[in-house]
C-alpha cells in the first residue's frame, strides 16, 4: 500500500470514527430528555445506524412500548416484565412450552394474549401471518438478549409490518419502475419468470417480513432502524440491490424458483449490499425533498 492511499484510509476511518463519536452522543443526549422527543428519535433511526447498546431501548420508544416520559420508564418497563412472566407462567401450565424452540413459545404466548389460542394447541390456531410472527421473533433473538425486549418489539416490529402488508401493491409497482430505470434488461428477465406476477405471493413476503430470514440478522437490523424510523421503501431498494448484486446469475435461470433460493443465500455478512439500499434510500429521500 502507498503512502497516499495509507493517508487517505487513515483519514477516512478517522472521520467514520468522528462521525460515529457525533452520533452517539447526539442519541445520548436525545435519550436523557425528560419528554423524549419522538420525531427526532424516529429521524435519527432514519439518517444513522443504531448503535447496538440502544437498539431495543430506542425501538421500544419509537414504538410506543416504554413511555416518552422518562420519569415513567422503569415503571411501564416493570410492567411489560409482568406481563410476559404472566403469559409465559400460562402457557407453561398449559403445556405449550415443553420442548418448543424459544420463537416458538413466544407465539403461543402471543396467540394467548390475543384470544386466538384454542385448547392450548398453538398449531390449530395457525394462521398465514403467524409465520412472519415467528420469523421476526426468530430474527430478533438473534439481536436481543433480554426476552422480554424480543417478546414486545416483536410484537410492535409486527404492527409495521401490517402496514408493510396493506401498501405492498404499491411498493411491488413502485419496485417494478425503479429497477426497470435502473436495469432493464434485468427488470425484463425477473419479468419473463414471473416475479412480478399479481398470483405470486414472493416479492410480498420478502417485504411483509422486511427480509427476515433472507439477510444476515446482525446485518438486518440497519434496514429494520429505518423501518422502525417511518421508511417503508426502504424494502424496495433492499431488493434491487439484491437481485443487482445476483444479475449475472439470475440472467442465466430459467426458474423463478431458482431465483428464490438464490436471492435466499444471499445473507450479505459484510453489510455491501444492504449499506447500498441504506444509501439508495437516503439519496431517493434527498431528490424528493428538492423537488419539493
């Protein structure tokens, strides 16, 4: 390595370092607040990465889940603790517990608390959003280390995925235009087998599920701050970024099903390509901003 590249990484790694320093004193200071302020809690997960000592404190903020009072923290937070101790006590008695991987007792004791478990058999009460339930839990419990932080942001990181669910026709269009501008002959190929088909339920459960499962949860959980910020479109660059990263090898398949398992393996351990969506996002924000 020369001189003048060695400078140039020493600056570079220096200023991430300056700018990382910025950041976490500037969510230091947002978190100390009396009244937390909710639009700058969501507007920092929109233009920073979370760092991962305040993930599920400032999620569980964001979300409603622990108050915006400070004063009133450790009170709502010994309650939620009830709460779960409460449900996870039930579904003990019930014999639902019993040799179950955690993400899995964790439902039951949300169909508990949702009047949906019959006789105490989490399988009959399964319907087809239950698995993006369990998948996000399953997810977070790679994330968190306290379970009763997994239980309640799985919980509230299910309701923005509802919302994910109801604007899914337009973010499969508004993904359809994007990629077509950005690579048509790929935009075609993905066409021709089927992606965007109105029956297949694929690119929707990708987004429904913010790509749990697909991406690397250490890694996915940049997307998921943006997600919990406001920013829905943030699944949309998400997946063209995926299937860019996959263009050589997706242009040579003849299946959709191939594709699949293709963009499924993907997990991006280093982070490339889920930093590329992170900043295809905000340069997308900057351009409507301008316009408008």
């Amino acid at each position: 390595m020369n001189t003048d590249e060695r400078n140039f990484r020493s600056s570079y790694y220096e200023k991430c370092l300056i700018n990382s320093v910025e950041e976490k004193k500037s969510l230091n200071k947002l978190l100390q607040d009396d009244v937390r302020n909710l639009n700058k809690l969501k507007q920092f997960c929109m233009n920073y990465t979370v760092p991962n000592i305040h993930r599920s404190y400032l999620w569980a903020l964001v979300m409603g889940i622990l108050p915006l009072h400070k004063a009133s923290t450790a009170y709502i937070r010994d309650q939620r603790r009830e709460v779960y101790e409460d449900l996870l006590r039930a579904v003990t008695v019930l014999q639902c517990a019993a040799q179950k991987e955690k993400e899995l007792v964790m439902h039951t004791m949300w169909l508990l608390e949702s009047n949906r478990l019959w006789h105490g058999n989490a399988s009959a009460s399964l319907q087809a959003d239950d698995t993006h339930f369990i998948e996000i839990v399953r997810t977070l419990l790679q994330i968190f280390n306290d379970d009763v932080d997994t239980y309640w942001i799985a919980k509230g990181f299910y309701k923005y995925t509802r919302e994910l669910k109801k604007e899914c026709s337009k973010l499969k269009e508004q993904t359809q235009m994007l990629l077509k501008r950005e690579d048509h002959p790929l935009f075609i190929h993905l066409e021709e087998l089927g992606m965007f088909d109105s029956n297949s339920t694929l690119l929707e459960n990708w987004f429904i599920t913010c790509f749990a499962g697909v991406i690397c949860e250490t890694v996915l959980v940049k997307i998921w701050d943006k997600v919990c910020g406001g920013s829905r479109k943030i699944v949309v660059f998400l997946f063209i970024e995926i299937v860019k990263d996959l263009r050589s090898l997706i242009l040579q398949q003849k299946s959709l099903a191939v594709v699949k398992r293709l963009i499924e393996g993907v997990k991006d351990l280093d982070g490339v390509i889920v930093n590329k969506a992170i900043k295809s996002l905000q340069i997308n924000n900057s351009e409507v901003e301008y316009t408008h």
